[in-house]
C-alpha cells in the first residue's frame, strides 16, 4: 500500500508540473487571438473587398479555434 501511495503522489507532481508549463497561460492566448480578430474584422468593415484583409481574417479566425481548442 506504501509503494502505491508513493507512486501516486509522484505521478501527481508530475501532473501539476505538466499542467502549469502547458496550460498555465491557454486564457490569455485565446483572449489575444479574439481581440485580433475583432480589429481585424472592425477593418474589414470599412474595406469589405480587401483580399488582404480576407486573408487576415481567415487566419486569425484558425487562431483563435485553436487557442480555444487547448483542453
């Protein structure tokens, strides 16, 4: 029972070190990836045929998917 505890506990360090190098920082990005897509598209309002922009766009929309898309 010893030895089953002690792996639990070192398992679950391991876990809390994983948890905050991957995950410490998934709210922030996907806030950054949001607000860069609403400038982009607040651009795009006023220039609707900007293929640049379209571009722009569509990037920034896989961005944010994806900063979402963490868990």
């Amino acid at each position: 029972m010893y030895r089953i505890m002690r792996n639990l506990e070192q398992l679950k360090s391991g876990l809390k070190d994983l948890n905050q190098r991957k995950f410490r920082s998934i709210d922030v990005k996907e806030i950054q990836a949001r607000d860069k897509l609403e400038y982009i598209q607040s651009l795009l309002q006023s220039d609707p045929m900007n293929k640049h922009l379209l571009k722009m766009e569509k990037e920034a929309k896989e961005e944010h998917l994806k900063a979402g898309d963490k868990w």
